[in-house]
C-alpha cells in the first residue's frame, strides 16, 4: 500500500519570519564551529599558562587574564595597533584566498607560500628593471606579471595533478622549495644591492603604495580632519586590494558556472565527471587562480610595506603561506570568514610581542593557540558535542505502520525509559519488528523505518 506523498511548501511560501530564522540558523551553522574553535584555543592558552606559570593557583589565573589582557590590546587595543594587525593580515588574506579555492575543488594547496616568493620576486624585478617607466605603467605591469608568475607557479601543480594524477601536496612542498633557492639566488645575485648586505635593490617611489593614513591626508583630508603623524599607522592601501580580493573570490565561487564546476568536483568528482564537467580543466584552472592570489599577495606587500626591498632566506622563514592552510579552515572556505580568521591571525602575531614584554608570557603562546584552534577544527569537537545533546535532549520516537480501510496511516509510538515502544505490535496484527526501508516513487511513498 502506499501514502500520498506530503507536498512541502516552497521558499516562496515562507512568511519572512520563517526566512529570518532559517538564515539565523544557516549563520549559526557556519560560524559556530570557527568560534568554538578559538574559545576552546584560548581556554586551552589559559591552561597552558597556568601549567608553567609560579605561584599560587589565583596568581597563575591572573597571569594568564593579564596575558590575554596585552594580547588584545597589541592587537585591536589602539588604531596603531590595529594598523599593524592589518599588515599582517594582508598577506594572509592572499593567501588564504589561495588555499580556499584549491580547498573548494577537494586539493590542499601547501605551495602558497612558494607562490607568494614567485610574486614578490617579479615585482620586485620589473620595479627594479622599469624604474625609468611612469608609475601608474609599472605598477600595472608589476601586478599583472606578479599575478601571472603565481598562477603558473600553481598552474604546474593543477597540470601535473589533472594529467599526470601527481599529489599536489607533494609537488607544491617540491616547488616551494625551488621558489625559494631560486629566490635566494636572484636576491644575491643579479638584483643584489651593493651598498646592502644579502639585499635587492630598493623599489623605486613611483613603484610604492603608501600608507591608508598618508593616503587619506591627500585626499580626504584636504577638507576633513587630517591624521596626525601618519607615518605611525604602517597599514598600506594594498589593504583595499585585499578586500576587493575577497569580493572577487566570493563572486567566482558563488556567482559563476565555473565557481559552482568546482564546487561539484570538490564534493564529488564522479558525479562531476558523470554530468559532464571538464575535472582535469578545472583542476588546472582552480591551482593556477589559488597561485594568482599568493602571488599577488606577495607583490603587495613589497610594494606596500617599507623598505620596499627583499632579503635572502625571508621566504624561507616566513610563515604566512603556512598560516594560511589555517586561516582558510578556520574561515570555512568563506571570504568573509577568511577575512575574520585573518584579522584572529594577524592580531595573534602582533599582540605576541606586547603579551612577552608586559605579561612575561613567551610570544610562542600564540602558536599554541594557533595550532589548537586548527586541531578543534579538524577534529570535529563541536560536531561531535551537538550530536551528543541531541541524544540526550530529543526523545526517540518510533512509527507504526497500520492499515486502515485499504489505507496505510503512519502513527506516532512513543518511548519508554527503555527506548523501546510501548505498543508491541501494530493494529491487524502488523509487526513493529524487523527492518523496513525508504522507496519513493512517482507520486507515492512507501514509509519505512527502522524501530
């Protein structure tokens, strides 16, 4: 026998206090595991320091309040403060943006911080080499060449795992290695400084980005209030070039038939081949977009920051390629979550120095948080503890098939302390016992479930 199949009302149907609630319960969905996860970082820091810290059990608690207390405001504590974070969170935000897109289509981008190297070593040769041309030319051509140096940089990985089905995961650690010798080579050899130790040539000015605050004073300022000293805030305007990064990601991925390709083959390759999706194009498009972005997060960042010039072995020490796996897991893949989750990194990496000098807590704190809000992440605590409550706090409740008049009407069984039903069997003699299964076909319903 069969039930009627139950038509449910469509989107348009809902009142906007029901679509209220749905996108309420959406935002909770996307932002509970990431802000779970640094709560239970920071009370894991809290432990941490009290483990290692003298004193009675209240000293200790007071530490850690106080160090927490210094992180902040290092931080987010003053608009100089803030300035910094922000020069530390543009580049992770590139780079995030890299790892997130290569993370969408199911590939774990390691290589971003090889990509960044790749970008920043091209701009810094064409600002050194085209230091004759006009400003508003090399800047350009600099971030158009940082841009396509990065993107062949990763494009490598998507052809050698689209063709060839090499791992990205090692072919990015072998090119971030090979980026970075080849970095050092450059840097000490044909774009060495002679009057600096282990050091390119400066950029020329025209070839610079000045600061947010400098910037503002010659534009906005000249009939608003002016920022005093504004050489003390060092955040730069490729700051902006970061968010409208964001912007950019977010329309590709959510906007566009390639964003939704990859999405698909991310989720299920098969059925991505199956439905006729080109995975072996989008694969080498998805790695060549993720080194795009790092490369142009390292172009900016020399062009922004002061003194405008690479070091040797600075990408060799530099972690930001490496932040970024987590900011794009702690952003859940998300632009604006990846914006949030790079303001949490950047402000760690600032405000460590001032928790060191006031609380007398090791700087390293911070890449014990770091590395703990990575581990709740991956290992799904928040899940896990939701799955658990709705055990304990929703009551099973089993269904009853019965016949009535040629009829099949389904009926509610409630429970007993033993989770069992308290009804043993069904009227007409129909059995609760035993396996029955889900089978929907054109306009009926066989109901099943199992007791």
């Amino acid at each position: 026998m069969a039930v009627p199949t139950v038509q449910q009302s469509g989107p348009e149907q809902r009142t906007p206090a029901a679509n209220l609630l749905i996108w309420l319960r959406k935002l909770g969905t996307s932002i509970g595991r990431p802000v779970f996860a640094v709560v239970l970082a920071m009370v894991a820091g809290i432990i941490v320091i009290m483990i290692t810290s003298p004193g009675s059990l209240g000293d200790r608690f007071t530490e850690a309040i106080s160090a927490y207390q210094a992180l902040l405001s290092g931080s987010f504590g003053s608009l100089q403060s803030l300035s910094y974070t922000l020069v530390n969170a543009t580049p992770l935000i590139f780079a995030g943006l890299s790892v997130a897109i290569a993370f969408r289509a199911g590939l774990f981008n390691i290589g971003a911080e090889g990509q960044l190297a790749v970008g920043a070593l091209t701009a810094c040769a064409i600002g050194i080499k085209g230091a004759a041309l006009p400003g508003w030319l090399l800047i350009i051509i600099m971030i158009v060449a940082s841009a396509l140096a990065g993107a062949i940089w990763g494009g490598i990985v998507g052809f050698l795992k689209a063709w060839r089905g090499a791992h990205e995961v090692v072919t990015t650690i072998m090119l971030n290695w090979i980026a970075f010798f080849v970095a050092d080579y450059l840097i000490n050899g044909p774009l060495l400084d002679p009057s600096l130790a282990n050091s390119t040539k400066p950029l020329p000015p025209q070839a610079t980005f000045p600061e947010i605050s400098v910037f503002y004073n010659h534009t906005l300022g000249t009939f608003l209030p002016q920022i005093a000293g504004p050489q003390a805030y060092l955040a730069d305007v490729t700051f902006f070039f970061a968010l409208i990064a964001l912007v950019v990601y977010w329309f590709l991925i959510s906007r566009t038939t390639f964003g939704y390709e990859v999405r698909v083959i991310g989720q299920n390759p098969k059925a991505a081949k199956y439905a006729g999706i080109s995975t072996k194009r989008n694969i080498f498009l998805v790695m060549a977009i993720a080194g795009a972005f790092a490369g142009l997060g390292g172009a900016f960042h020399l062009m922004g920051q002061f003194p405008y010039y690479l070091t040797g072995s600075t990408f060799r020490i530099d972690t930001v390629g490496f932040d970024a796996i987590g900011v794009a897991l702690l952003g859940h893949g998300t632009a604006i979550g990846i914006f949030f989750a790079s303001l949490l990194f950047g402000g760690l990496r600032q405000g460590a120095g001032l928790m060191q000098l006031s609380a007398n807590v090791p700087g390293d704190l911070v890449y014990i948080i770091q590395a703990l809000v990575l581990f709740s992440i991956a290992a799904e605590f928040l899940p896990a503890i939701q799955s658990r409550l709705n055990k304990w706090m929703i009551p099973r409740r089993g269904k009853a098939v019965v016949t009535t008049g040629g009829g099949l009407t389904v009926v509610d069984l409630a429970e007993n302390a033993n989770g069992s039903a308290q009804n043993g069997e069904s009227a007409n003699g129909a059995s609760q016992k035993g396996d029955l299964t889900a089978e929907h076909s054109p306009g009926q319903m066989h109901i099943a479930e199992e007791e």
